[in-house]
C-alpha cells in the first residue's frame, strides 16, 4: 500500500508569483512555475479561505486565470480555533497586528497538520528567525508544527530526492 501523500499548504504569494503579473521578479517567477509542475502534483495541496479571500484584492482582468489555476485544490476554512491559534500569534509579538492575514495562513496550515507551508512572505513568514520562533511557540503548546519553506526550497529538495532514488 502507497503511502499518502504529504500535505502542502499554499500562501497567497505561492500562488501569485505564478504570474507576477506586476512583473516584479521573473526569476521568482519561473521557479514558481516549475514549483507548481514539478512539486505540486506528488503532494496534497490546499489553500486556505485567507488564501482566496486575499487573491479576490488582484486585478479583475486577473482573477479568471488565478482561479482557474486553483481548479482542484481544496480549501481549508477559517475556524475559531484557527482565529484563537492567530490571536495567540499575535498577542505573543510573532506577527505585528497588520499582519493578522499572516497569522492566519499559519495557523491554518498548523491547525490542518499540513506538513509543508509555502510562501515567498520573507519578511513575516519564512525568514528562518520568524520560522524558529513559530517552531519554539507550537511546541510549547503541543501544537502541530508545519515546515515553512519557500517554492524554491522545496524544488530544489524535490529535485534531490529525485535524483538520489
């Protein structure tokens, strides 16, 4: 019997970078549209209801080719216990308040036990000193911790583990 798939869960900027539709970086683009192809399909992969409800401030002219990207990936609502995991964070000092919508990513890939977070969020979410304090704040309340990487991180150990097999 196949082991089940492990769980991915994407932030908004997983998603976005997609297209860079501002046309920021095109490195950061490519790689994300290889993350997608290349990673995405041995995974279970989810977004949360912040996620989507983020994605509805993009451009209208936009938003057909980003849901039609999302066809097939399951949602994970926003629950009171994700809003209590969320408040914790914030009342601890890991987010500032104005990043609440962070707060929330995270706690919904922690509550959900999904096993990998993806985001390009440098500054509030993946940094390694913002990821450690996240880490050392789920442990001490049991709670389920969720790797944090970046779309590129993740291709580049998918690809190792690839080319080791």
């Amino acid at each position: 019997m196949a082991s089940p798939k492990q769980k991915i869960y994407l932030e908004t900027s997983a998603v976005s970078a997609y297209f860079d539709f501002k046309q920021q970086d095109p490195v950061r683009k490519a790689v994300t549209q290889e993350f997608w192809i290349s990673v995405l399909p041995a995974y279970d992969v989810y977004v949360g209801s912040i996620t989507l409800l983020e994605l509805n401030d993009t451009a209208p002219e936009h938003q057909k080719e980003i849901f039609l990207l999302l066809a097939g990936i399951s949602e994970l609502r926003i629950t009171g216990e994700i809003e209590s995991l969320a408040d914790a964070y914030l009342s601890a000092g890991l987010f500032p308040p104005a990043k609440r919508p962070d707060a929330i990513h995270v706690a919904t890939a922690s509550n959900n036990k999904t096993d990998f977070l993806v985001s390009w969020n440098q500054q509030h979410i993946t940094r390694p000193h913002r990821a450690k304090l996240i880490q050392d704040f789920n442990a001490s309340r049991n709670l389920f911790i969720p790797e944090i990487t970046t779309p590129e991180d993740l291709l580049i150990s998918h690809r190792e583990e690839i080319h080791h097999q």
